[in-house]
C-alpha cells in the first residue's frame, strides 16, 4: 500500500499562527483546525491542560442547542491545537460557537466534566487554570475573526 499524503500535512506549518481555520469540507461535514500556539514555536500545550479543555469545549458545545451539529471535538497530536468537526453549520455560526466555548472554558470554575475514574481513562491529569488560560488567549485571537479568515494563508 502507498501511504499518500493527508491534507492537513500539506499544510505549510510555517505560515500558521494562531486562529480558526476550515481544514476540510467533506459533504455536509466541516472540520475546523481551531489553532491555539504557533506550530513549532518551541511552546506547546500541555497535557493536563489539553485534556482539562477537550472536556470542557466537548461538553459545553454538546449541551447547547447545536448539539446535534457537533460530531467531534479533539486535541492534535502536536499539542498546538484542536479538531473541531460538525454538520451542516455555517460557518459564521460556527466561529461564534467557538467564541462561546472560550468564553465558557476562561471563565469556568468547579469540576471537570467527566473526569472521575468510572468516566475517564486517564482522570487524574488535568489541569483546569491551563485551560482557562488556553482559552483566555484565544477570545482576542478570535474575536474579529471572520469566515474569509477560515482560510490557510499560502
């Protein structure tokens, strides 16, 4: 088998900063590149606060009323960012989603969604103030984000 190059390693990391971009479109589902640190800057995200934050945006996004939108939401392999897939979303509607989700995690106080033992695999490696502080970043980044910015810069 030959293995072929995916799409999101054609991607010139180089020329990526922080922001909210559309990585693919296949059918009626978008996948969102929600990049949180520049890719190979030497900073990274770190794991309890990666994980804090997947339970929350996760949870928060699948509890309001585009719920039955959300498909998946999950951290990259590289620690610099989020995967955040739906269906059938405009895309205006999702960059305001996404701003929620910031504001929800920066402003959060109390427990962890799903983080006990009988809920999670790994529970005990969570870092909420990572996340909140994350997401605090990011509300700036976003918050005149457009949809013409949704796509890579070449």
């Amino acid at each position: 088998m030959e293995l072929k190059q995916i799409a999101s390693f054609q991607v010139d990391h180089r020329k990526l900063t922080e922001g909210m971009y559309t990585s693919r479109v296949d059918g009626d589902v978008t996948t969102y590149d929600i990049r949180m640190v520049r890719p190979n800057s030497g900073t990274y995200l770190g794991y309890g606060a990666i994980h804090s934050f997947e339970h929350l945006f996760a949870t928060y996004v699948r509890s309001g009323a585009l719920s039955d939108r959300v498909i998946y939401v999950g951290p990259m392999g590289c620690r610099t960012g989020f995967y955040f897939l739906v269906r059938g979303l405009a895309p205006e509607r999702a960059i305001d989603l996404v701003r929620e989700t910031m504001a929800f995690i920066a402003g959060y106080e109390g427990p962890i969604p799903g983080a006990s033992e009988a809920e999670c695999g790994n529970y005990r490696e969570q870092d909420l103030e990572g996340a909140r502080a994350a997401a605090q970043k990011m509300i700036p980044i976003l918050k005149n984000w457009t949809v013409a910015r949704l796509t890579y810069q070449a």
